[in-house]
C-alpha cells in the first residue's frame, strides 16, 4: 500500500474489560483517511451524534447504535489497520508502547505523513513523543512522519478508529457482526 502521502491515520485504543475476556490484551487502531476527504467525513461523523453528545464513543452506545455506527464508518473513504497484543504480564502502557511501535512503523512504510492520537494524560502523550523519537534515532521509522495528540471530542475523524477498536472488542467476544461489516477494509495484526 505504499504510497500513502496525502494520508492522515487517526488513532484510538481499547483495552477490552477483563471480566468479558479481555485481560491483557490492548487493541490499537488506526483510520487511513485521504486529505482530501477528512472534512466530509468529520461531517459525517459529527451528524451521528445524539443530543447532548460530545462525541461517539463505542462503549457508550447501544447495540442498535454500534450497528449504525459501523454502517457509517464503512461508508467513509478509509482504510483501517489494527493492531493487536494480548500480554497480561505487562502493564497498559507497555503494551501500548509495543502495539504503537508496530502501528508506527506500519504506517511509516504505507507512506502516512500525519498521526493524530486521541489525548490522554499530559504525561502519556510525552511517552509516546518520546516513543516516536526513539524510533526515529534507531532508524526504524523515517523522518518525514508526524505524530500529534487531539482530545476526542475536539477531532471526530478518531471517533473512526474508536469504533473499529470496539468491532475488534465484539469479534474476540465472540460477536462477528461489526467486524465482518468493516473487513474488506481493515487489516489486524495480532503480535
């Protein structure tokens, strides 16, 4: 898929519930949208939100909502790439850190110029900058791509990447539904 430069990836994580199966696993997702189509789909995206709503958010909707939500997210112009751990020996952030190296240099090598992350803690949003340059000086990961943080409500395009991290959710719980509705443009990497 090389060739990607007027793309962005908008990325979000989940970290499915232990009690429903999901113990250690940490699920990253990334949204490959053109340039060109970011402000049609941010309105897309904007014009699904309930009343009251500051933005879509997987573990907050219904199931019927989670059904319409995908139908939307498989209409939009975007690739998705998945990457999946299931560690339960290592802390969340190490297994963000391992799932973010992987996606980077993923998305490094399709050509992706642009990574926008949802925001988290000041002090998590230094770790995965401190990442990326880690990367960069041991040449894993060219010069040319950049990474910002963008709080979810503020950006609607890394509402997509929430969604498809929790059709992943529903796929490992046994519910194939979401997934099989985005597959033909989703790819998952399980490290």
């Amino acid at each position: 898929m090389a060739g990607l430069m007027s793309w962005s990836a908008y990325v979000d994580e989940s970290e499915p519930d232990p009690r429903s199966g999901g113990s250690g696993v940490y699920v990253l997702a990334a949204a490959r949208i053109e340039h060109a189509d970011r402000d049609a789909a941010r309105a897309a995206l904007t014009g699904l939100r309930l009343r009251g709503q500051r933005k879509l958010h997987w573990h907050e909707e219904s199931d019927q909502r989670r059904k319409d939500l995908v139908a939307a997210v498989a209409a939009l112009p975007a690739l998705h790439l998945v990457v999946v751990l299931v560690d339960a020996a290592a802390s969340s952030e190490r297994r963000r850190r391992k799932c973010l190296t992987r996606l980077l240099g993923e998305l490094d090598r399709d050509g992706v110029a642009e990574v926008c992350l949802e925001s988290r803690e000041a002090k998590q949003n230094r770790r995965d900058r401190q990442l990326l340059d880690v990367l960069r000086s041991q040449r894993s990961l060219g010069p040319g791509l950049r990474m910002q943080h963008q709080p979810g409500p503020v950006e609607p395009l890394l509402w997509v990447p929430d969604i498809v991290a929790g059709s992943i959710g529903a796929l490992r719980r046994g519910d194939p539904g979401y997934h099989d509705r985005l597959a033909g443009m989703l790819t998952v990497i399980t490290i």
